[in-house]
C-alpha cells in the first residue's frame, strides 16, 4: 500500500511537471509571438516613413524637373520665334 502511494505520488508530481513544462513553453511561444509582432509592426513603420521620404524626394525632384523645362521652352520658343521672325524680339 506504501509502494502504491509512493508510485502514485510520483506519477502526480511527473503530471504536474509535464504541464508545468507545457504551460511553459506555451508562455514561452506567446512570448515570441508578441515580440515577432512589434518588431514586424516597427518594421513596417519604417518601411513605411521611408516611403514617404522617398515620394517627397520624387515631388520636389519632379517640381525642379518642370521648372527647368518651363525656361528651356522659353527659351526655345524664343529662339523659334526669331528665326522664324528673322529677327531678334
């Protein structure tokens, strides 16, 4: 009956060990779900501030673009006109 006890006992304390384990290694998990999450999450943030840097990059490249082609068609047009006119305006 002793012996019984003993054996029994033992097999508790191996299922309280075995959940204490499972219970564990499932913090464990949640722990690195959480942590993958923020750090896709600053990932993407900066994925995404960089995007905007760039297309504000592209605007005000794109603006100073278009200013320089607005005087070299002045210039053209300009130049057109005299040759055309044959004489200077």
């Amino acid at each position: 009956a002793e012996a019984n006890n003993a054996v029994r006992t033992f097999e508790d304390s191996i299922k309280a060990a075995r959940l204490r384990g499972r219970q564990k290694v499932q913090e464990m998990k949640d722990a690195a779900h959480i942590a993958e999450k923020d750090l896709l999450e600053r990932a993407h943030q900066g994925a995404g501030q960089e995007v905007q840097a760039v297309k504000e990059k592209i605007q005000q490249d794109m603006g100073t673009v278009r200013d320089q082609l607005k005087q070299q068609v002045q210039a053209f047009s300009k130049d057109l006109a005299q040759r055309v006119l044959g004489r200077s305006l």
